[in-house]
C-alpha cells in the first residue's frame, strides 16, 4: 500500500513537471516599467486571463521596461519573433497605421471608451485591413483624451503655447504643437520626468493616467483640461507563432481579444484616468484648469485645417479617409454624445 502510495505522488508530481514544461511561453513586451498602470493592470492581467484559459497550453510572461526593444521598436520585434506579444502606440511607427491615427484629430474623443470603442469596431469592420496585414491583431484601444501638463508655467489659451518646448507623443500631436507655436520635441513616453526635470521639455501632452504611469507629480504644476488629441495603441501578436498554437490556445487568446478585450481595458483605464485627475487636484502646488468653451472654440478655429489636410494625406495614400472618420465620429457620439 505503501508503495502504491508513493507511486502515485510520483506520478502526480512527474505529470505536474511534464505538464509545466509542456507550456508554450510567449514573451509578451512593454516599454511600460513593471509598476505603471498599463503594464501592471492591464497587460499582466490579460496575461492572466489567456494563461488560467488555456489550462497550462499557454505561458504568457511579461518583458516590461523596454527589456525586449524600445518604444519605437515594439512593432518589429514583434514581426521579427523577438517578441510574440507587444503592446504599442501605433503612432510610433511612422507611416504603418495611417487610419488608425483617426483618433488623433483634434478634439475628436474624450474618453477611452469612445475611442477604443470606435477603434475595434473599424477592425471588425474591415476599414484598418490593409494596414492591419501581417499581424495578430489581438485588441486596440485609446487614451482618454490628452491634457496639458506644464512644469513652471500655465498654457490655457493657444497663444500661451508660443515658444515652448513640448514633447511630441505623435505626428499629430507634433502638428497641432507646431501650429499653436510650440517647438516640439521627441522624447518617449518612459523620459519625459527626466526632460521635464532636466528643461529640455517646458511641458506634455498626456492623459492625467500618465502622470503616475511615468511619476510626473514632482515635474508638473500646471493642468489645463482641452482633450486635445489622443493617442491609439494595440496590443498585436507575431501572426506565425498565433497560427502555430493549438486550436485550444488560439481559442483563449480570441476569448480575449477585441471588443472584449477593448470593453475591459477601457473600463479600467477611463476609472483610472478619474482616479489620478482626483489624486492631482488634492497635491498642494497643484492646479488643474479646465478651458472655458469660447477658449476651446478658439483651438478648434485654428486647428481646423489638421483635419482636412489629414483627408487629404489619406486620399494621397489612396486611402478611404472620409469614411473612417465619418464612421469612427459616428461610433465615438453614440458613446459620448
């Protein structure tokens, strides 16, 4: 009996060994430190999610901090098998997702659920197709819309912007920086509190989300409510190693992909979003400022012009702009009104 016993511990323990090692790792990569928001709330949770699914098939494991290529390069690392998963800002990558930048127009979303909402539903949709090609395309989703945070001085109306240096998070937002009569500078999201602290930026365009994201609370002073631009990412997957999983496998991570997956992160980044806007407006030496509506009419008068010229970039490109804006605007007021 004894023997039997210990028999079958053995055996339990051997399965147990057998069935970990049996676990297809995918290295799943952020440029996000370990600790902020995106990187630990949402990416390591989808990371739990996909693993208890798949029952021990699947061992999706988290390379944060950039350990894996910087911010830039999280698309190529991505489509070279560096990586298996990456979580990106589409607007990175110079010139691969054009439509997608959609929600980066002036004004256009507040929030992360409008965006991401509108952002999957043009995937589903069949609109981001061609620029989509040759990846997995596990979920997209957007900020809630960008405010001005500055370090020593206040930028409320557009003409505060002349003369200061802003980091640039995207093409868009390098344009909209430009003509307000900023001088824009690229810095990528994980340094903007050393350019900040160090002056070579005066100020940033981010969702309040980013201020704890990247501990901006010692280098900002000034807040100023505009939801100005956005900015759009996608959590996208190396389309070879997907097709190479088991149909279980392939099952758990479309479980959580999509519409289900931008529901979710939305969710959770729009209450995040609150949380940190709360947590800013009771930091002494803080203040936040919220434009008036004759003041944001003034922004949207002189930015106007980015959104033709964005029409007329696409259809340069032979791309259908009008229609993705025209669809992404429709989506975007049926859920922000």
């Amino acid at each position: 009996m004894k023997k039997k016993l210990i028999g079958l511990i053995i055996g339990i323990f051997s399965f147990s060994i057998v069935s970990a090692s049996s676990a297809t790792e995918l290295k799943l990569a952020t440029f996000e430190p370990p600790k902020a928001f995106i990187a630990s709330k949402i990416l390591a949770a989808w990371a739990t999610k996909v693993n208890q699914c798949s029952a021990g098939a699947l061992n999706v494991k988290m390379y944060a901090g950039g350990v894996l290529g910087s911010p830039p390069k999280q698309y190529d690392i991505v489509t070279s098998g560096v990586a298996d998963i990456s979580w990106t800002v589409l607007g990175y990558i110079g010139g691969q997702f054009p439509l997608s930048s959609v929600i980066e127009l002036p004004f256009l979303t507040k929030t992360s659920k409008a965006g991401t909402t509108a952002l999957n539903s043009l995937f589903k949709e069949g609109y981001l197709d061609k620029e989509m090609a040759g990846i997995k395309v596990i979920g997209l989703h957007s900020n809630p819309g960008y405010q001005i945070h500055m370090k020593d001085t206040k930028v409320v109306n557009p003409a505060d912007f002349k003369g200061k240096k802003m980091r640039v998070p995207s093409k868009i937002a390098g344009t909209i920086l430009k003509t307000l009569g900023a001088t824009g500078v690229k810095v990528p999201a994980p340094g903007t509190s050393e350019a900040l602290s160090k002056g070579v930026v005066d100020g940033t365009p981010f969702p309040y989300t980013a201020v704890g994201s990247f501990r901006l609370f010692d280098v900002t002073k000034y807040h100023t409510e505009v939801n100005i631009t956005n900015a759009t990412f996608g959590l996208i997957m190396n389309e070879d190693k997907f097709n190479s999983l088991p149909s279980g496998a392939q099952a758990c991570i479309n479980k959580y992909s999509g519409h289900a997956f931008g529901d979710w992160a939305s969710n959770l980044i729009d209450n995040q979003n609150a949380v940190m806007k709360n947590e800013i407006s009771k930091r002494e030496g803080h203040e936040i400022i919220i434009a008036s509506d004759s003041v944001i009419a003034e922004y949207k008068k002189i930015l106007a012009p980015i959104e033709s010229n964005w029409l007329k970039e696409m259809s340069g490109k032979g791309l259908d702009g009008d229609a993705v804006l025209n669809r992404a605007r429709q989506i975007i007021t049926a859920v922000e009104g």
